[in-house]
C-alpha cells in the first residue's frame, strides 16, 4: 500500500511542480546584491556540513560586507539560529522571500533546493557539495534509487527535469579538496573543468583550527556528554556508517554482539559512539540502551562538532574518513557488505582496498580484534594515511572558507 500511494505522490510531483515555475521566471526580474550572499543545507531542514561552517566563518567576521543570512526550510532551526545571535529566516517568511529573491550567491552543499530553487533565478549557486566521494555521485550513479533522476531519458528525462529542476540546475562553482578529483566531479556535476574550484570545505576548519563559534548552537545533550567524557580523557571511538540505498540498519546487518562490544570498551575504558545517517532511516536499537559504554547520537546531529572528540573512526564507504585523514588518528574500515554494496547501491571511484588507508575487518569478531589493537595503542598505518591525506588535500589548513570568500569577492 505504502508503494501504492509513493507512486501516485510521485505521479502529482510535475503538477505541484508546473505552478510554480511561473514564479521561478519572475524571480529572474528581481535585482540581485553581491553583498548579501544566503546559505543552506541539505534539503533545507537541516544546520549542519559546509554550508553551516562557511555560514559562521562569514556571521563572525569582522567585515560587515557581505551581509549573510541562512535560510531554512524549518522554523525551529531558523529560530535557533537567530536565538544564537545570527541572521535567519524561515524560507517562507516576508523576509526569508525577500532576501532570497534579492542575494546574488546562494551557498549550498546539495543544491539550490536547500534554500529556494524557485526564487534562484539569476542568482549564482555555489555547491559546497558534503564530502569527497568515494561513493558514485549525481550524473555518474548507475545504481541506486537516485540514479533513476540521471538515467533516465525521452519523456521521463523531461519529467524529472520538471519534477526536481535542482538536479539539474547551472552551477557557478563548486568547490574540492584538491585538484585530484576534478574530473570526478566535472563528470558527475556535467560542468566545465574551470568551474570546480579546490578551496578546501569549510567543515574541515574546524579539524585543524581553533574554530568554536558554533558550540552556542544546538547542544544537545549527548554533545555535551561527550565533551565531559573527552575532558576525563576516555577513549571515544565514532562509529558513523553511510547512507545505503537498498535501506537495512548497520547494528543488525553487521551482527553486532553488544555484550561482547561493551565488554571489551570496559576493559580498556572506551565509549563506542555511533551516529547514523540522518537519510538511513533505521530504527532506534533499544537494546543499546541496556549498555553502559555504548552510546547512540541522533541522525541529526552535526557530526563534525564531535569528530574531533574521536580517537577511532569506524565506517564503511562514508567520505567522513577522508576529512578524519587530517586529524592524523586511525580509522577501522567495516565493509560488512561490501559485495552487496557495489551490486545494488553504488559503484566506487576507487579501488577500496588501496585507498582505505587503515585496518579493514570484514566481519564483526575482525572489527573488535581491530579496535582492541587500536586501543591498546597500536598504529601500523600512519604512512598509508599521509599518502592518501597528500592525495585528498591540496591545503591542509583551516582556511578553505577565506579561500572562497576571496575567490567570490574578486
């Protein structure tokens, strides 16, 4: 039944679509400022990755040109935000319409969706885009539920192009890491070379510089927890899997033996804290929440206020480990399936084996084997890191945000 109604929602898309490109045209009519440049994220439910860093390394200058603003898609989080002594408007507000109908940039790290696409009209979108892939993106996915958007051709091409334009939409820049994957991104994003610009994401400022403006916003309890438990000097290992396609809980899937698990992080006196992806959609494990060392954050927490709190990383396929390269800290690689991975999510960019630079366990008895080596100190891959870390990052700095900003302004 539910795939029933998903299918007629689907089928209503282009109609709730086509009344508002009426809107979209008049949009082009509105002046557009080069100083007031507005920021979003995700699908714009969301204050989180480089949207929200860029944000906050602009609000906190001591410049006050140009004028930034976030726009969100949630009045909670907008609220916040402002609470917190920023400018924020709710997208559909009087002022959240007017701003985004006269901001010459918009700043995002998915789409123009995140902010207004329907009120982009000749405004510039620069894509912050949210990781490094290692995963297939966009235009170059052949799997997965999202590939359906870039495959597609004839009369359905046309109707995705009218049911979600922003797929779609002309980018201005979009931002990199490093010249390394320029290519990739040019194909994925169909954009010219000369557009993909390597400035480095702002999320990784906050990796490698003093950067704490954005610990007034959004502190959640098991933030703060966390920061008490770094401040004790525990060990803290972060367990963040990706987001797959085909669905499946990663506790489940991957036969966690919690007893086992909390055993082991008693006797070398660890928390195992695990984060998954706000689009994973897996149910709330209650029988976590028997054991005293494992620790469960909600989907939408920002990851990067506590990834420096880790002394392991545990994942999968997320490019979360490609940003914890710069913290110079181990990473276990956990491909439980990998097999099923490739043949029904996505295919990779790369070889996994050569460019998952850490101790790899397949199954989860290799997993605690691979974390109590790491615990009790030991480190065999601190050259393979370099390598890639060398790889993935032209500058290895905290100022990727001043690089844009530079860029933009001149």
């Amino acid at each position: 039944m539910d795939s029933l109604w998903q299918k007629i929602g689907d089928g209503l898309k282009p109609i709730f679509s086509l009344w508002l490109y009426p809107v979209y045209f008049l949009s082009f009519l509105a002046p557009r400022n080069k100083n007031l440049w507005i920021c979003g994220s995700g699908d714009g439910n969301r204050f989180a990755d480089n949207s929200k860093y860029f944000f906050l390394h602009l609000a906190n200058r001591s410049e006050k040109l140009p004028q930034v603003i976030w726009i969100s898609k949630s009045k909670a989080i907008s609220q916040e935000i402002s609470q917190g002594g920023y400018q924020a408007y709710y997208y559909l507000s009087l002022p959240g319409i007017f701003f985004t109908l006269r901001a010459k940039y918009f700043f995002t790290d998915t789409s123009s969706d995140a902010i207004n696409f329907w009120l982009s009209g000749r405004a510039k979108i620069i894509n912050l885009w949210h990781g490094i892939p290692l995963k297939k993106i966009a235009h170059d996915t052949k799997k997965g539920k999202g590939s359906k958007y870039y495959q597609a051709r004839g009369l359905e091409k046309l109707a995705y192009r009218l049911m979600v334009p922003w797929l779609f939409e002309k980018i201005e820049y979009l931002t990199v890491t490093s010249d390394h994957f320029r290519n990739i991104f040019a194909s994925a994003f169909q954009i010219s070379k000369d557009k993909i610009i390597a400035t480095g994401y702002p999320r990784n400022d906050v990796l490698l510089g003093q950067i704490n403006y954005h610990d007034n916003l959004f502190q959640h309890e098991q933030l703060v927890n966390l920061k008490n438990l770094r401040a004790q000097n525990k060990k803290i290992i972060y367990y963040l899997p990706t987001f797959r396609d085909s669905g499946g809980d990663p506790f489940k899937d991957a036969d966690f033996d919690f007893t086992k698990l909390n055993s082991l992080l008693e006797s070398q006196d660890a928390y195992f804290v695990a984060k998954f992806h706000i689009l994973a959609g897996a149910e709330k494990n209650t029988e976590v929440e028997k054991y005293n060392r494992i620790i469960c954050l909600p989907p939408e927490l920002d990851a990067y206020t506590v990834l420096t709190l880790a002394d392991i990383l545990v994942t999968d396929y997320s490019s979360v480990y490609f940003d914890y390269l710069l913290t110079d800290k181990p990473t276990v690689f956990f491909p439980y399936d990998l097999d099923s991975y490739m043949s029904k999510d996505r295919e990779l960019y790369f070889d996994y084996n050569k460019f998952t630079p850490g101790y790899r366990a397949d199954d989860f008895a290799s997993l605690l084997a691979g974390l109590e080596n790491h615990l009790r100190g030991e480190d065999p891959y601190k050259a393979e890191r370099k390598k890639i870390r060398d790889i993935c990052f032209t500058n290895q700095d905290s100022k990727s945000s001043e690089r844009l900003v530079k860029i933009i302004t001149e």
